[in-house]
C-alpha cells in the first residue's frame, strides 16, 4: 500500500489557490486568474484520480474488503476532557469516489467558466470563490470525524452564499444568498445539536469509531430516552435535519430554486453536483450507525426522499425558467439518493440501495452537470432563461444540442446511458424493501422523463422563435467540458460499482432484476413519448391541459405555496409578532425603568430643594426646633 | 431681702425673655429687630447664670465671669452684625430679612 | 519594577508624554508609539508565560509580586497572571492599538481625548494583573469613569443621555460591588485568620453560606451589569451607540469583558457554593440575554445598535458560559471573551469609517458599498462572518467550545438552555446577513457615494491586524485553548469542592 499523506494536498491546493486569488483579486490581469484557478485545480483533479487508482484498483492482491485509511491527522482543538477535535484526511470507498466526482465536475467547471464569465468584472472573484468552494468541499469529504465535517460543511454554505450573491448589485441575488444561507442555517442548527447529542452519548466524533459494527456504540446502543425515543435516534434524525437543509429535502428546500440567480457555472457545481449531496454523503458516512442503532431515523431518510422527489418532479412540470426546472429535477434526483440510503440494508447484497444511493450521486454528478452547463451555454446564446422565447435552437446550436439531448436520455433512464443503470438499482432496491416507495419513484421517473423532454423539445424543436441576433454556438472552452460530461454521462453508467463502493467495503454481484428494469426503460419512454406528443411541434394541448387543471396547474406553477409559507413565518411572526415587541420592549420598558428612576430621583430633588430656601428664619426655626427635641429627649432618656 | 425671693422666679424670668427672643428672632422682619430679639436672648442667659452662680454656688465667682464675657461677647456680636446690615441695606436697599434669600437653591 | 506593573506604568507615561504634545500629530504619534510598546509588552508575555510553564512552573499565578499598601486594612497591590489573564491581556493591547489608529483623526482636543483613553486603558491593564480585591476595584474605577468624559464630549447623538446613562448605571453597579467585596472582605477570616483583600489567600478559605448567599448576587450582577446581563444591560445600545468610534471599540471589545473577568475571578472563584445554588437564576437570565439580544438586533436600523445588541448577545453568551461551571465551558467563555473582543471592535472600527465618509449609520440610507469600498466592504463581511461563527474564524472556536461544555451536563435544564443559546447562531445569521446584503451589495443608493475613498493607511492597519488576530484564532487554537485551559484548574477544583462539601 503506498503512502497517501500527499492527499493532504487535494484540500490544501485549493485553499492556497483561495487565498492568493482573492488577495491578488484587483491587481492581476483576470484571465491569469482563470488560467491559475485552473490549472490549479487540474493538478488537484490528477491527484485525486490518482489516490482513487491506487486506493481501488492498487491493493495487494486478495484483499477483502476495502478499509478506511487516515493518511493524515492533527490535533486542533481540545474541548472537554474526552471530545477533541481533530483535522485531518480518511480515505474509504465513498470519500475517494467523491474526490473524483468533485474535482471533475469542478474542473469543468472552471474550464467552462473561462469562457462563460469572460469580460466579468468580477473575474478574478469568481475564481477565488471557486477554489473556496472546492477546497471546502474536499475538506468536507475527506473528513475523518463529524465535527471536521460540520467545520467543512459551515465553508461550503458560505461559499455557495458568496456565489449565488456573486451579483451582488442584483437585490434578488442578494436576497436568494441570503435565503441560501439561512435556511441552510437553521438546518445546521439541527445538525449541531445531532452532534452534541451523538458525541455526549458517545464520547468521540471518530467516523471510524463511531460506525465500527463491532464498535462500542452500535453494540451497545444507549440507555438514554427523551420523551419515549432513544436519544440517539434524536440524535441521529437532527444530523439528517442538517442533511435535509444541505440538500433540499422538503421542508427545507425553498431555497434550491432561489440559489439560480447565481451565475450558471456555480449552479452546475455547488447546486447540482457538489454541494447539494452533501446531505446525502453524510447519511451514507453515518450508515452502519442509522442501520443497526436507530431504523426509525432510516424511515425518515426514505420517505422524505420519496415525497421530495414527487414533489419536485410535479412542480417541474410547469415551470418556464429552464434553470428553475433543473433545480427541481436535481431536488428530485436527491429524493431519489436519500431514499435508496433509506430502504438499505447492509452487507453486502443487502446493501444494495446503499451502492445504488452513490452509483447515482456519481451519474447525477456529471449528467446534471452538463445539463446546467449546456442551460448555460443555452443562456450565453439567446440571454434569456424563459423556455417560451426559445425554441428551434437545435440549428444554431448543435453541439448543444446533441449533449443536451444526451444528458436527457441519461437522466429518463434510457439505456446504455449511465442513468439507466443507477436509477435502475435504485428501483430495484425500492422494489425489494418497499414496494410502496418503490411505485413512487416509478411514477417519478415517468415524470422525470416526461419535464426533461419538455424541456428539450420547448428549446430545442418547436417553433423557430424570431431573435434579436442570431444564437451562436458557445467557445471553445465551454463546449468541451459539455463533450467530456456527455461521454462521462454515456459511459459511466459501466463502472462496477459493485465492487468499489458498497456499504460496508466487501464486493457483490449484482443480477439484473428485468422485472423492474424493463418496466422502468418503458415508463420512460412513455414520457418521452407524451413530451413528444406535447412540445415538439407547437401544439395548444399543453396550454389546454394547463386551463383544464388549472387548480393543479396554479399549485404546481407557485411551487405549492411554500415560499409564502415561510415568508408569513418569517415577516408576520418573528419580525413583526417576535423581534419587533422585543426591541419595542427593550426601549419603552427596560430603558423607561432606568429613565423613570431618574425621573423620580429628580423629583425627589426638586421637592427637597424647597428646604433650601434661603430664608435666615427658617433656618433659624429648624436649629431651634432641634435643639428643643434633642433636649427633651436627652432629659427624657436621662432620667429613665 | 434677695434670699427671700425664690430662684424659680428669676429661671421663670429668664426663661419667658428667652422664648421672647426666640419668637422674635423667628417672626420679626426688621434685621435690627432681629438682633434685638438676640440681645434679649443673651441677656436671658445673663440673668440665668447670675442667679444659679448667687443661689447654688455663692462662694464662687464664674457665673459672674461667665456673665461679663457674653456681655463683652454680644457687644462685638452687635457690632459685626450691625456692619453686616448695614452691607445688605447696600446691596438690597431695605432690611427685611425675608428679601435676603438670594443663597437659596 | 515588576514586569507587570509595567502595564501600568508604561501607559502613565505615555500620558505624560502626551501632555507635552503640541499639535494633533504628534499626541497621535506618541499614542500610537506608547501603545505599539505595550502590545509588544503583552505578546512577550505571552512567551514569557509559556516559557515559564513549559518549564515546569506550577504555580497557580506566575510573575506575582506584592507591595504593601495600607497595613492595617491588609491591603496590597498584588499583581500576578495566570494564562486567563495573559490573553485578556493580550486581547487589551490589540484593541487598545488599534483603537488609537482608529481616533486617526479625531481633531477635537486630541490631547485630552488620548489622555482619557490612555488612562482607561491603564484601568484595564491594572484590573487584570491584580490579584487583591482592593486593587482590582480601583482599577476597575479607573477604567469605568474616563467613559462619561469620552462619550459626553467627543461623542455623537444624544451623547449626554447617552453618558450619563451609562456612567450612572455602571456607577450603580460598582456601589453594589463594593458593598459585595466588603462582605467578602469582611468574612475573610473564617478559618481563623486576619481579614484580607488577597483573591488568592480568600479562595483557601470558605466564606459562611449565609455570607455567600448576600454577596453573590451583588458581586455577580455588579460584574454582570458591566457584562450585559439582562435587565441591566440598557447602558449599552445607547451608550456604544453615542460614544466616539475607538471609545466603543474599546468598550465593547475589553470593558464588556471586564464584567465577565470578574464575575469569574471574583464570584465564581471566591464564592463557589453560592455560585453553585444559585447560578440557575442567573443561567436563565443570561440565556435571556442572549436571545434577547439577538432578537432585539433584527429589528434595529442603526449600524450601531445592531452592534450593540449583538454585543448584549455575545456578553451574554460570555456570562452563560461562566455559569454553566464546568471546564470545558468556562475555557468556552474565555475563548468568547477573546474572540468577541477583537470581533465587536473590528465591527465598531469599520462602522465608524463608513459613518466618517456617509456621514449616516441608518442601514436604509446605505447601499452598494461594496463597488466603491471593497477593501472595507469584504472587511466587513469579514468580520459579520466571524459574528456568526464560521469555522476559520474566531467565533466558531469559541461558540462550539461553550456548547459543546455546556451541554455536558446530564440534566434537562441545562440542555434546553444550551440548545436555547445555540439558536442564536440562526437568529444571528439573520441580522448579520441582512445587514451585509442591505448596506454592502445591492445598487448604490446615493450617488455621492461614488467619491468615497476607500480604507486609509492608518485604518488598514487597525482592521488588518484585527481580522489576522481573528483568523489566527480561528484557524490554529490549539495554543490559546491549552494556555487557558492549565489555568482553569483552580477555579475548577474549587467549584468541583463546592459540589461535594
């Protein structure tokens, strides 16, 4: 086994890369900070593809299963007499896969940014906030105990703040940041509290500890109860509240669709690939311990899933704005992560879910990358985000055009692109444990299919809309990365994940189920079919429909209200009914207490003055009436 | 003959000049009437000392000493206050006490 | 000359110095020379008192010396550190510095307004080396009264209320104080020894219960109110809203802190078994506190409230910490001390260089700063970062340290709170992020904003150094948390004797 401590760099170039960049930020030319942002991360993206060659594919020779490494670890803080915070590198099968799906999709991305961002006066900014992000990703993912990874996951929310305000003369940008952040915010608060419970119970934030099968924790449970349920069911349901927030899970996900006023690439990286799965790399970093110590908090892991995924799908249905209809589609695809995690079991073939859970955070990495990519490239063309003043783009934008048109056959499932193969597992392992989840996520990926190619049919085909000037095909430097995610999306769907990521490191083989795979190829191309049918050529049956279920319609288009909710929440009841008395009462009845005794201490003054008078008489009569009382009353008590 | 007249006589005496000096330093708006009203307290006090140093103690003679100093003592008293009035006719051109109040608060 | 005393001495000298200064540029330069001097005194501290622990130096205060001051009442002065107050001391000198580089251009009898500042200051210093009960008070006089002639004068707004306020109020909270120490004063001698003013000879002995029971509450809300304590925390959102920029700088980054110190060193530390009866009382009105303060921040529209209020907040967090008793957190509450100390002044540095270019703090009347101040813009957000506790600044070390001690302890009650506090960290992220996005982003709402010039020299320097001391905490605590840490065992040790006896 060679020796890792260089995956120390994978974290460290990038924050260097933060740190010059942003320093630097006004007094380079830009491209050289795109050109030093880049390259940066290439030299980041080889190293990581190879610790992922020599961890998976270099071991001796008849080594079972794969284990956790910690190449690298450092004291950082000590914070009571048993919890101590470490910093430092673990290196498992899901964190190395997730090395090589970040620093990938993250190249793209900056490759494709040199292109789209160009002439920005905030360049060099861009990038800055790029390596930010990135480094703050890796660290999250490489992280060897919660508390490392709570650090990381606080920089990652701040940096998809920074770049969904990238435009911060936009108000709305602003106020999405804002959003981003809060929400995520409150959901961290969960997470926090999770942490304090989980690492009180258990005396560590060691992952290795923590989810040992032989470990103390998982054998032997805890005693502790809070209102009937164990705490470390508390515990561990609060860690997928922060989970939820990360990733958009409903409740918490209003502000996915919110963060697109960032500009395309970032939402390609931090809000399709990257960060939103962060939720979903830490249930699966905390699975041996959600399986075997608290199912019920597994449960929920699977039914909020599922219904985000419905949810989602119905509402991208009827948006217009194409990069709102990925943000629901990648909130959908999410469900689908979380709730193949959730009917999981573990061990091997019973782990199927699991695998299948990653297998697809993989696939959806990159395909949803090139989707928001070529959305982008789709915008650079006709600068507008509204899929009804498209139409008939695939003439002027071909190169486009035939990655889209791959990266929506991925994402409905057709074979032999990847998707297909990672949906499909995920099918098969709802099918195996829960048929009602399962018939859930069978509906969605017919929908999935159905407002992807609505989608594609609005931009691509229909009517050619009259432009303004003619779309061009983008540069050079975003259509390759587009070519390189179309061919991941095309051939990594033959990856045998069974024998790398699975959840607990030991290999299977997996059967196809043709029960569930052959239905399921059929469902999507029925809503490929009923696109078709709908979009390609203009037809009214689609605003038809819409006035016929208008109530559906109205529903789906607002997003089920949801926004509205939170915004009543927020204004009407913590502004207006919470923090509004509150300064109200600080001002006019702590401070007016204060003033009052002022108040009194001087009219006490002004009534005690009038003895001052200035009268030689009066004066007089006060000595004179003392002397007689004090008189008496020496004589009195003398003679008693 | 001065035997025969009891010592309660002259405290009763000295005692209602007392209490008249009091009511007229206190009522009276004339400054000169004022120290008026202080004489006859301190001439109270005279007789007083006079009459407890004759019938208590007639061997000894500091009641009479003491007499003589607070006569000595209220003719310079007099002196500095008339001085004093005669300062605030100056300033207020008239000595009625209750005009004079300017060190009030 | 003991080292320590040089703390004192070195800014008395630099008084002396000023009043021989002629024009407003050379009080500035002997000001800023006479404090470089003490923030280099402080950081060598710092690796004299490592070095010294390293080597093996037990002993609970080191560099301690004592003189005799008035015999017969057993008063001394006695100064000693432990690595508690090495980093206040610390904390003390960076803000000191650079809020004399922010008074850059303070014109208006710049003599006098340095001599208060400087004297103040002196307070400060003194208060955290002595180690007798007299002493320390005086000191805390010193460092309380130059308040009212700093806010009266060269303040803005209501800045006689605003003085008067808050003169009166921590004026108040010293009476109360005194009559505390007296008692304690007055029971020294329980185990049969002479009265005396020593902190260290009183905490070997324990005071009467009845005794401690009287003068707890009065010590501890004396300190308390210093250190935003709700009810009596009215003094500060007026008062640091009024006072001149480096005047709340200083306030809340090391007056405030004052509060904390004492209310550790002297209630806790001397009076551990009241402390531990009756401490619940006062963890509900510190949780209080802290929400409270949080909340009333939304809702304010001065850049200055907003500041203060979080400032009630954080103090309060402080005071939380120091309540919850138990290593961990009390470590936790001295990380906050530090780390809001160099946070709030930060904030205060900056808001007022923006108020000295936009002439307004109103968060309405100010937009789109960030296109024509960039280097104080990102200071800015910066420095809001660091209030809402991202990891990689200061305020996370902290934050979580006290969280994480707090919520050691087994029973609900104190859970519930520690998790009552930990919301802050949302309520927080609200009025930080709603600032930020109102006053630095968005489109510029007034055009004569386009011919601000950006951060001086001289204000570089003061934030620069603040926002270093910011992330190098942040980044590598390690260091800071053990120093603390070692010195916590007595205070700790006497707490844990509490509980048993």
């Amino acid at each position: 086994m060679i020796d890792f401590s260089f995956t120390i760099l994978i974290p460290l170039i990038p924050f260097i890369l933060f740190l010059l960049l942003g320093l630097t930020s006004g007094k380079m030319k830009p491209v050289l900070s795109g050109y030093i942002g880049t390259l940066g991360l290439s030299v980041v993206t080889v190293l990581s593809y190879f610790t992922a060659y020599q961890y998976f594919f270099n071991r001796e020779a008849g080594a079972g299963v794969f284990e956790k490494i910690i190449p690298f670890h450092t004291v950082w803080i000590h914070l009571t007499e048993k919890l101590h915070v470490d910093l430092g590198i673990l290196l498992d099968p899901i964190s190395v896969m997730m090395l090589v799906v970040i620093t990938t999709v993250s190249l793209m991305v900056h490759i494709y940014s040199m292109g789209y961002m160009k002439g920005d006066k905030g360049y060099s900014r861009f990038y800055a906030f790029l390596s930010l992000f990135s480094f703050s990703m890796l660290g999250l993912v490489v992280a060897p105990n919660i508390f490392q990874m709570y650090i990381f996951w606080e920089l990652v929310g701040v940096s998809s703040y920074l770049l969904i305000s990238y435009y911060y003369e936009k108000p709305s940008a602003v106020s999405a940041g804002k959003k981003a952040f809060i929400v995520t915010r409150f959901a961290d608060l969960g997470f926090l509290v999770g942490i304090l419970t989980l690492s009180y119970i258990s005396g560590t934030f060691d992952f290795v500890s923590l989810t040992d099968p032989q470990g103390a924790l998982i054998t032997q449970g805890t005693s502790l109860t809070f209102m009937g349920i164990s705490a470390l069911t508390w515990a561990l349901t609060l860690i997928f509240m922060g989970g939820a927030g990360k990733s958009a899970m409903f409740p918490l996900h209003i502000w996915l669709p919110d963060a697109m006023e960032g500009p395309t690439p970032v939402s390609a990286l931090i809000h399709a690939a990257t960060m939103v799965v962060a939720g979903v790399y830490l249930v699966a970093r905390l699975f041996p311990l959600y399986y075997f110590v608290a199912p019920d908090a597994l449960t929920i892991v699977a039914y909020v899933g599922g219904f985000t995924s419905l949810f989602a799908a119905v509402i991208a249905c009827t948006q217009t704005d194409i990069k709102r209809v990925l943000a629901f589609s990648t909130m959908s695809q999410i469900g689908y992560m979380m709730l193949a995690l959730g009917v999981s079991g573990y061990g091997g073939e019973h782990g199927l879910g699991y695998m299948a859970s990653m297998f697809h955070l993989f696939t959806h990495a990159m395909f949803k990358a090139l989707l928001f990519l070529g959305a982008g490239a789709i915008i650079h063309a006709v600068h507008t985000n509204n899929m009804n003043e498209m139409g008939g783009l695939r003439k002027y934008l071909p190169i486009t055009h035939i990655t889209f048109l791959i990266a929506c056959l991925t994402i409905s499932g057709i074979p032999p692109f990847s998707g297909f193969f990672s949906k499909d597992e995920i099918l098969v392992a709802a099918f195996e444990s829960n048929r009602f989840l399962f018939f859930v996520e069978y509906a969605v990926a017919g929908i999935t299919a159905f407002y992807m190619f609505r989608l594609y049919f609005n931009v691509f085909w229909g009517k050619s809309t009259h432009y303004h000037h003619t779309p061009h095909e983008s540069p050079f430097t975003m259509t390759v990365p587009l070519m390189v995610l179309a061919l991941a999306s095309m051939f990594t769907g033959f990856i045998p994940f069974t024998d790398l990521v699975t959840s607990n490191g030991e290999a299977f083989t997996l059967h196809t189920n043709w029960s569930v795979a052959i239905p399921s190829v059929l469902i999507g191309m029925a809503g490929i079919a009923l696109a078709w049918v709908f979009y390609k050529k203009e037809t009214a049956i689609p605003d038809q429909l819409a006035t016929t279920l208008s109530s559906p319609y109205k529903w789906s288009f607002n997003k089920f209200y949801i926004d509205e909710v939170y915004l009543f929440v927020t204004k009407k009841i913590i502004f207006d009914r919470v923090s509004e008395p509150i300064a109200w009462f600080d001002r006019h009845v702590v401070d007016a207490s204060m003033n009052r005794i002022a108040w009194v201490t001087n009219l006490a003054s002004d009534q005690i003055k009038g003895l001052q008078s200035g009268q030689l008489q009066k004066y007089g009569f006060v000595f004179i009436s003392g002397v007689i009382i004090l008189t008496f009353a020496f004589v009195y008590f003398l003679f008693n | 003959m001065l035997s025969e007249i009891p010592l309660s006589y002259f405290l009763v005496v000295s005692t209602l000049m007392f209490f008249i000096g009091i009511y007229g330093f206190l009522t009276r708006r004339n400054l000169i009437t004022i120290l008026m009203a202080v004489e006859l307290i301190l001439n109270s006090v005279n007789i007083n000392f006079v009459a407890f140093n004759r019938y208590l103690f007639p061997d000894q003679l500091e009641g009479h000493f003491f007499s003589l100093f607070i006569i000595a003592v209220a003719a310079a008293e007099a002196a500095v206050a008339i001085a004093i009035i005669i300062s605030v006719y100056r300033r207020y051109s008239n000595i009625d006490v209750e005009r004079v109040d300017t060190m009030k608060f | 000359m003991d080292f320590l005393t040089l703390f004192v001495v070195v800014p008395v000298l630099t008084i002396i110095g000023i009043v021989f200064t002629k024009n407003m540029k050379q009080t500035r330069l002997v000001s800023a020379v006479g404090m470089s001097i003490q923030l280099v005194l402080a950081v060598a501290l710092v690796f004299m008192y490592l070095a010294e622990r390293k080597a093996g130096n037990a002993a609970e205060m080191l560099f301690s010396h004592s003189y005799v001051w008035f015999e017969s009442l057993n008063i001394n002065y006695i100064v000693g550190v432990d690595g508690i107050s090495v980093a206040m001391i610390l904390l003390t000198g960076i803000v000191v510095l650079t809020g004399v580089f922010a008074s850059w251009k303070v014109d208006f009898l710049p003599r006098e307004f340095f001599i208060s500042l400087i004297f103040l200051s002196s307070g400060v210093f003194g208060f955290f080396i002595s180690l007798d009960l007299f002493t320390m008070f005086l000191f805390y006089e010193v460092a309380v009264i130059p308040m009212y002639l700093l806010i009266g004068i060269w303040g803005t707004g209501p800045k006689e209320y605003s003085a008067m306020k808050l003169t009166l109020m921590l004026m108040g909270a010293s009476a109360l104080l005194l009559v505390g120490i007296l008692g304690i004063y007055f029971n020294s001698n329980a185990g049969g020894g002479e009265l005396t003013f020593n902190i260290m000879e009183i905490a070997k002995v324990k005071i009467p219960m009845d005794a401690q029971r009287m003068f707890f509450p009065m010590t501890f809300i004396g300190f308390g109110v210093l250190g935003a304590l709700f009810p009596f925390h009215t003094w500060s959102p007026d008062g640091h809203a009024s006072a001149p920029t480096a005047v709340s700088m200083l306030h809340a980054g090391v007056l405030m802190k004052l509060g904390g110190y004492g209310a550790f060193r002297v209630a806790m530390f001397l009076l551990p078994e009241a402390a531990q009866e009756m401490a619940w009382i006062f963890l509900i009105l510190t949780s209080i506190s802290v929400v409270y303060g949080a909340f009333g921040a939304i809702f304010q529209k001065d850049l200055k409230y907003i500041n203060a209020y979080s400032s009630v907040s954080h103090c309060g967090l402080v005071l939380f910490a120091i309540l919850m008793m138990n290593k961990a957190a009390l470590n936790g509450a001295i990380l906050q001390m530090i780390s809001h100390g160099l946070m709030t002044a930060l904030f205060f540095a900056l808001i007022g260089m923006i108020y000295g270019r936009t002439h307004t703090r109103m968060i309405d009347q100010l937009g789109g700063l960030m296109k024509v101040m960039p280097i104080l813009s990102v200071s800015y957000v910066i420095a809001g970062l660091a209030n809402l506790g991202l990891p990689g600044l200061s305020g996370f070390v902290a934050e979580m340290t006290i969280f994480f001690g707090a919520f050691q302890h087994p029973d609900m009650f104190h859970r519930i709170l520690t998790i009552t506090a930990a919301a802050s960290i949302v309520i927080t992220a609200v009025y930080i992020l709603r600032v930020v996005g109102q006053i630095l982003y968005g489109p510029i709402t007034n055009e004569h904003y386009l011919k601000l010039d950006d951060a001086h020299w001289y204000e570089r320097v003061s934030t620069g150094v603040l926002i270093f001391a910011i992330a190098g905490i942040g980044l590598a605590p390690l260091w800071l948390s053990d120093m603390i840490n070692d010195s916590l065992n007595p205070i700790v040790n006497q707490l844990m004797q509490a509980i048993v006896k």
